[in-house]
C-alpha cells in the first residue's frame, strides 16, 4: 500500500511537472498535491502500525490458548489412564463375580436358560392364540420374566417359575374346551357390538352370524367378509343353539387354513356367472330341454299305460293310439285287404307325431348344448390371452383364472348335454315302444282279415 502510494505520488508528481513546463501557474496545485501525498502517507502508516500491534495481541492470546489446551490434554491423559486402570480392576471383578456366580448357581443355570427360552416361545404362542382374548395379561408377565432372565442382575423367583407354569397348563386345559363369552365383534358392515361368542379351543370362534377372525395384532375380533357354504354354517347355528351333548360341527384344526380356501373358492353361483352370456343360454336352453322332456315323459308314460289296458280289453277306445288304430280297423271291418292295410297304416301314421312330439327339440339340445360352450370357451381364452398381452405372464394365477372362467361354459354345456341324452333315450324308447306296438298290432289285424276273406 505505501510503495503503491510512492508511485502515484511519483507519476503525479511528474504530470505536475510536465504540465509546469505547459503552464507557470499551476506551481501552487502542485504544492497543494504533496501535501495531500504526505497526509497520506502519514495516515497509511498510522494504520500499519495499529494492525501490526493487533496481530501481535492475537499472537499472544493463541499462544495462551494453545498453552491451556496441551494443560487440559494432560489433565484427560492423565484421567484416561485412571479410568482404564478402574476399568480393568472392574473387569477383574466382574470374571470373579461371575465365576462366582456360576459356582453358586450350579445346575440352576441351565434351569433358567431353558426357563428363558420357554418363557420367549410362551409369549409368541400365547400372542397369536384364541385364548388370549379371555386372558390378555399373560403377555405383560411374560414381557418382564423374559428381560429379568435376559439380564444378570435378577433372577427368577419360585413364584415366577410356578406361575408360568401354570400358565402353560391353562393353555393346555383351554385348547382342549369349548368356552362362550361376551366381547366386542366387528361386522362384515363395519359396524361394531357386543356379541355372544363361541371358542371352539383354539382352533375356531363362531357367533350367530358364522365363523369369526381373530386378529393377534390388534387384539380384535372381525367377521369374515364372506362365510363358507350354507352346511358349514349350519353347524355353527347346531353349536350356538346347544348347550351340552354332542354337535356335529365343522372344525378347522389350521386355525383359518382351510376356511380361508372354502372362502376362496367359488361357489355355483359364481362358475355360473363366469360363464357369461353364453353360459345363460346354456342354462336357458337346459331347462327348456328339461321342461319338454319331464311333459313327453309324462304323456308317453300315459299313452303306455292306455295302450297295455287296450291289448287287454276287446272293445276299442279312443282314448288311446292303439284303441284309435283298432276302431279304425272296426270302421272298415268289411273292406278287401289292401284297402285295411291302407287304412291302418293311416291310422297309425297319424298317431306319429302325437307320439314323437318333442323328441327332436330335445336331440337338438343335446346336440347344440355341447357346441355353445365350446363357443364360450373359445371366447373366454381369446379374452385370456388379450390379458396375457397386455399384463405378460408373469402372474400364474390370474392366468389360472381367466382359463377356468372360459371353461366354465364347456362344463356348462356337458352338464346340460348329458342329461338331454339320457332324457332323450328314455322318451324316446318309450315312444318306440307304443309305435311298435302298433306296428305289430296293425299287421296282425291284416294278417287276421286276409285270412278269414280268404
């Protein structure tokens, strides 16, 4: 800062100079410039001089502050090394206690080492049991016996000792009894009440409404959002209602295993509306088949019953095929031959459709029910297979799915395929039976008439 100042004041000092030899008057500004040069340096020095005596006052205080500092790092190696000479004394004292202890204890040891880990299996089983709603406070004792045995300064008392192990007959005695009690349940609605309920050991809870749902988290008793099939339920009304004796019930020993996959699975209702519209038709087209063939089997079974009565009577009835073909027959008595096979056959032909009415509807159905399900199947996988490519894959059961919904119709279809079958050969032996025996009848009474004219 000063040499800069010497050297302005220099270059100054040489324009005032020059300009002196330019103009005689400006002597006096020049003067006037070296006074204020020497103002400056004075004040440029005076500042130096206050800076250099700052800088020697933080010297002095860094110097007292380092000084202090290397005082306390003593003072801590030296409490440092205290503090490890009582540490390994301590350490010394703990391994003598210790071995101590162990020789005190003896065989107790292994006494609470198995007392600690059955406590901490005790407090996992009896968390997730059904017998916890009606004693919750077991956990509490447990939670407390397992950290008194975990840790060196306590032990467990004869009394903790003889208490978790009545704790552990109780479970016992309740796994094996059937217990009924008030407590708070929640609906499949979401609404909450106090409800009676039915511990089946510790495998099921029931109430009025069907099986319940135990939640170990929350301690909270919910019904399941779906009941198994109505037989299932049926037993739990059997067991609400009974108050001793035997009942039949449906139990679940996989604490919710199985009901989950009853719950899971699809009933009727839900194959038959996976089926679709096509599976609608199916079942339409079924019970019109049904409908048709229980009324022919109906009418038939009469017919035949008429027919056997006729053969067995001499006069002719019109209230059936045969009795009708006869008193054609009595009608034209006196005719040639030919002109009794004619009307005979006449006769008989117009007993035909009366008598095959409906067959071939139900053929039809038998035929055509098979083919529409396949329909449906067709359309389900074509729909499976939109859905592979748009998702991928990489889900089985959402395939699994889609392909049991598309044969869901196929079923359909063979359900209604084979009954119509069978339908179909009972009615239909029957009516051949009847037309046989007309047949039969009609050329016996040709045979009858050629004879006696001949």
């Amino acid at each position: 800062m000063k040499r800069l100042s010497i050297l302005v004041a220099a270059g100054l000092l040489s324009l005032g100079l020059t300009t002196a030899h330019a103009q005689d008057d400006g002597a006096a500004s020049m003067a006037e410039l070296l006074r204020l040069i020497e103002q400056g340096q004075a004040r440029d020095s005076q500042e130096a001089r206050q800076r250099e005596s700052q800088f020697a006052q933080a010297r002095n205080q860094q110097q007292s502050l380092l000084n202090q500092a290397r005082a306390e790092r003593t003072r801590q190696e030296n409490v440092s090394a205290s503090l490890e000479q009582q540490f390994e004394v301590n350490q010394q004292r703990i391994i003598t206690a210790r071995q101590a202890l162990d020789e005190r204890l003896g065989a107790l040891k292994e006494l609470f080492g198995v007392l600690q880990t059955v406590s901490g299996d005790a407090q996992g089983r009896f968390a997730s049991s059904l017998t916890n709603i009606e004693y919750p406070d077991r956990g509490e004792f447990l939670v407390e016996l397992g950290s008194k045995m975990a840790g060196a300064s306590s032990l467990a008392s004869i009394e903790d000792i003889e208490r978790l192990w009545g704790m552990l007959q109780q479970e016992i005695v309740e796994t094996g009894k059937i217990s009924r009690f008030t407590h708070l349940v929640t609906k499949a609605d979401g609404e909450q009440a106090d409800v009676e309920v039915i511990r089946v050991g510790a495998f099921n809870l029931i109430s009025d409404d069907g099986y319940l749902e135990y939640n170990a988290g929350e301690r909270s008793i919910s019904e399941l959002q779906r009941q198994p099939d109505g037989r299932y339920l049926g037993t739990t009304g059997d067991l609400m209602d009974s108050d001793s004796g035997v009942v039949t019930f449906g139990l679940d020993v996989t604490k919710g295993g199985i009901l989950g996959l009853l719950i899971e699975s699809p009933t009727i209702k839900d194959r038959i509306e996976q089926g679709g519209i096509v599976g609608y038709c199916i079942i339409a087209l079924g019970i019109v088949g049904l409908l048709i063939a229980i009324w022919r089997w109906f009418g038939l079974s009469s017919d035949s019953r008429k027919v056997t009565a006729q053969l067995k009577r001499e006069t002719a009835s019109t209230d059936n095929p045969l009795g009708r073909v006869l008193a054609a027959y009595e009608s034209n008595r006196g005719a040639d031959t030919e002109t009794i096979e004619l009307k005979l056959s006449e006769a008989a032909l117009k007993e035909m459709p009366g008598l095959t009415k409906g067959l071939l509807f139900i053929k039809v159905v038998s035929a055509v029910a098979p083919l529409m399900g396949l329909l449906g199947t067709v359309t389900g996988m074509i729909k499976t297979f939109q859905v592979i490519t748009l998702y991928g894959a990489g889900d089985p059961k959402m395939m699994a799915g889609g392909i049991s919904q598309a044969l869901m119709t196929t079923v359909l279809g063979l359900v209604v395929a084979i009954p119509m079958v069978l339908l179909h050969t009972i009615v239909s032996g029957q009516s051949r039976k009847i037309v046989n025996i007309l047949q039969s009848q009609s050329a016996g009474l040709v045979a009858q008439h050629s004879e006696r004219n001949g």
